[in-house]
C-alpha cells in the first residue's frame, strides 16, 4: 500500500512538472503582446479593381458583377458620343454604386484630356509670339545694317569741307529756294536703333497677340432621385466605398432646404420666400 501511494505521489509530481513546463507563464511586459496574438484578425478592405473601358479608367472597390460591367460599359459608350441612355438594372444589382463609378471616370479622364489640349494650346501660341518677335528684330536688324552702308558719318563730313582755293574771308551768301534739306540721322548704336523699334513692337503686340482662351469648363453631374433619403446614401455610399472625392452639394425645394428663421416654420414656405426675394430681404 505504501509503495503505491508513494508511486501515486511521484506520478502527480511528475505529471505537474510537466504541464508546468509545457506552458511557461509569460512575463508581466509580455501580457499586452500576447492579447494581441489571441485577439481576431482584422479584415482589411480589398484593393479597387481597375477596369479600362473606351480608354477610361475606372476604379472599382470591388470585383464588379456581371451586370455592373455592362452597365458601366453602357454608360461610357453613351457619355464619349453625348448619347441619351435608358439603363435598367435588378435591384439589389449595385446599380448606383456602378453609376457613381463610371460617371466619375468619365469625368476624371475628361479633365486630362482638356488639360492636355489646353496645354498643348499655351505651347503653340508661345511658339507663334516667339516666332513672329525674332522675325521683327531681325527686319529691324537689316533695316539698321543697310542704313550703316548708305549713309556714313565721313561722308558728311566731306560734303561740307571746304576746298583749299576757295576764299577764306568771303563765303558768297546762297538764294534761298524755298526747299528744305531733310535731316539724316544715323543710330548712335545697335541699341538706339532697337529702342527706336520698341513703339512698333508694342503697337503690334496687342492687335498680334491672341487673348488667352478660358479653361473649358469641366461637365457637371446631376443625379436625380425621388426621395432625400436616397441622395443621403448615395452620397455615403460615394464617400465610403469609392477612391473618388468630387465637390458636391445636395440640390431641393424650398420646402426641404429652407433655412430661414421665419421662412422655415411657414406653412406657405414657396410664397413667403418669394416675397422676401422680391423686397431683397432673404
């Protein structure tokens, strides 16, 4: 009896060493750690799909159904030859989502394009002005050089020198005529005779330069809905299942969006409101 309550004893010993040893108890630094590893993953978001549809760029958060790719491919089709489109689609089918999407694309590649041919514009009529000035200053240039060549300052010099058998006392006087002699001027310098053609220049500047042509104005989305409710998710929806973040602003009647203090609590809101616009009061 003995000898098995002292083989008992051992095996209980044995067997809580054991357990002890399998599981060693953290340290008091370690616990927040070890939370961390038992607590559940966190599901990240997928990444957005991108779609190329008619050279548009489309960003989908998820991989889109069947009939969300059809009904963006139609939406394109019809927005790239400024088509009037009838869509259906089932409920339930992720139609606004593939709406917001493929109407946002559209519009993004919409304002690249315009943006490039605007730049490409800018360019070609910087190139022109450049163009048309190096061709004045080099009309002005030849102009100066063969007004050097003509007219010499020694030359003048020799018309009015006297010769040696001529009086030296006496200069007979000379008949007037009636015809005056015109004045010639030569240019000092290069820079003289460029200062002289800077008026031109200006003149011709304004009537020459082309007026800068405003920015094409980038198409604007409307998206009708029958009840406010429904614009409210939508709007969610856009900010949180989609990459894009256009400026936007909810649209109504003076029934729905009504602020004023007095207007607001009317019965007649529609009434009242337009006599405070008549009198400039609202």
């Amino acid at each position: 009896m003995e000898e098995r309550r002292s083989l008992r004893k051992s095996f209980q010993e044995w067997l809580s060493t054991k357990r002890n040893s399998s599981t060693p108890q953290p340290p008091l630094n370690a616990t927040a750690t070890l939370e961390d590893e038992h607590q559940p993953e966190v599901v990240k978001p997928q990444k957005s799909h991108t779609l190329i549809m008619e050279s548009v760029r489309v960003d989908f958060p998820l991989k889109p159904y069947p009939a969300q790719l059809q009904m963006m491919s139609k939406i394109i089709h019809a927005l790239n030859r400024s088509e009037n489109a009838l869509l259906e689609s089932p409920t339930g089918s992720g139609k606004s989502l593939a709406l917001l999407c493929a109407a946002l694309a559209w519009r993004d590649n919409e304002r690249k394009k315009l943006a490039e041919k605007d730049a490409q514009e800018r360019e070609e009529r910087a190139k022109a002005m450049l163009s048309a000035a190096t061709e004045e200053l080099e009309n002005v240039s030849e102009k100066r050089a063969r007004n050097e060549e003509i007219i010499r300052p020694e030359d003048l010099f020799k018309r009015f020198k006297c010769d040696d058998t001529s009086f030296d006392d006496f200069q007979p006087n000379q008949m007037f005529n009636g015809k005056k002699i015109a004045e010639i001027s030569t240019p000092a310098s290069p820079s003289d005779a460029l200062s002289a053609s800077e008026p031109a220049l200006a003149s011709a500047a304004p009537s020459e330069r082309e007026k800068p042509t405003a920015f094409p104005k980038i198409p604007r989305i409307f998206v009708g809905s029958r009840t406010h409710k429904q614009l409210t998710q939508l709007v969610s929806e856009l900010k949180r299942n989609t990459n894009y973040s256009p400026r936007m602003t909810v649209l109504g009647s003076r029934e729905q969006l009504c602020i004023h203090p007095k207007v607001s609590k009317s019965n007649n809101k529609a009434e009242d409101c337009s006599n405070l616009l008549d009198k400039q009061a609202c």
